[in-house]
C-alpha cells in the first residue's frame, strides 16, 4: 500500500504564491505520475496538472496555465505544485494522486491508483 500526504497549503491574499508538495510512504513515487487535483465547496473534483515519472512530460488544465507549475524531484521522491497569482477561485483542497507506471514516460492515463487526503488553500480578496 501507498499513502500520499499533501504538504505546503495555507492562506494567501489574491496575487500571493504557495508551493504543495505531494510525498509518499510505502512505495517509491518515482514508480508512479502524478497528478493534482482540487475541490472547492460545493463543486466537484478539478484536474489541475500532471506530471509523468521522469518530470519531462507535463500536462495542465487551461485555467491554470501560465499561474501554476508541476515538477518533481526524484532524489527527494517529491512531487510540487508551484501557484502563482492566486485568485480567490483557486480556494480549494488540493490533492494528490498516483498512477502506476510499466517503463514508458507517459501522463497518467486517469487511472489513479492511490490519493491523498488534501491540503486547504485559502485565497482572500
């Protein structure tokens, strides 16, 4: 078994940054993509980005664009979230998700074998 944990949320003034930061226990990270997701109240889960295992190939939701960035660091088996600009619709908890991989480079294909509970951002006007 694999259990995620999502680190680095808070509250920030529209404009302001924050990095989360996915890490995992009982397997390697590195094994799996990755991706980023979100939940604001009373809507349903948003795909934000996602990354594949070597960190090369990405993937972002066209809201988030130019405002946010996924990377990993395999030699700390650490997957981020950099958010700029922040807006008050980004309010949200933010959870990661892994999926397994067999030896191709690919994005997650939706098919997510483990996630994690969430961190809360808070954006304020």
């Amino acid at each position: 078994q694999m259990v995620l944990v999502e680190s680095g949320g808070g509250s920030v003034q529209a404009g302001g940054s924050l990095r989360l930061s996915c890490t995992a226990s009982g397997r390697a990270l590195i094994n799996y993509a990755v991706g980023w997701f979100r939940q604001a109240p009373g809507k349903e889960r948003e795909f934000v980005a996602a990354v594949s295992w070597s960190g090369r190939n990405t993937a972002y939701a066209d809201s988030m664009k130019g405002r946010f960035t996924i990377s990993r660091d395999n030699a700390k088996d650490t997957v981020y979230l950099q958010m700029n600009s922040l807006k008050p619709e980004d309010t949200a908890i933010y959870s990661c998700a892994a999926e397994a991989i067999y030896g191709a480079d690919d994005l997650p294909r939706n098919q997510y074998d483990y996630w994690g509970q969430g961190t809360q951002v808070t954006v304020s006007s």
